[in-house]
C-alpha cells in the first residue's frame, strides 16, 4: 500500500471509530488467537494422553497374560 492509498484510506475512516477502540481491537484479536492455539493444543494433548494410557493398559494386560500362561 503506498503512502497516497494509506493517506486516502485514513482520511475515509477518519471520525467513523472512536479512538479508544483503535488499540483494542488488535489486542482482542491476539488474545482470540492465543485462547485458539491453547485450546487446540489442550486438546492434542488430552487425545496423546488417552492414546498412551490405552497402550499402557494393553501392554500391562499382555503382561498379566504372559505371566499367567
């Protein structure tokens, strides 16, 4: 974007938000996508977590088997 097209482009919204809200827009949408990543990432973590207990349960299993035989 070139600095007449910037110029232009704040002269239209110009008086349309109010000042206040111009710093916290950006900071509402970082924490969005924070909140986002931490959300996929406790989910990831809460399926490995299922994932490794259900090998473990299986390998203790096939163990027990092992020995009983």
């Amino acid at each position: 974007m070139s600095s007449t097209s910037l110029a232009c482009f704040i002269r239209q919204i110009n008086g349309k938000f109010p000042l206040r809200v111009v710093p916290i827009v950006p900071f509402l949408i970082q924490n969005f996508g924070v909140g986002l990543v931490g959300y996929l990432s406790y989910k990831n973590a809460q399926h490995e977590v299922e994932e490794l207990a259900n090998k473990l349960m299986e390998e203790a299993g096939d163990r027990l088997l092992a020995f009983i035989s």
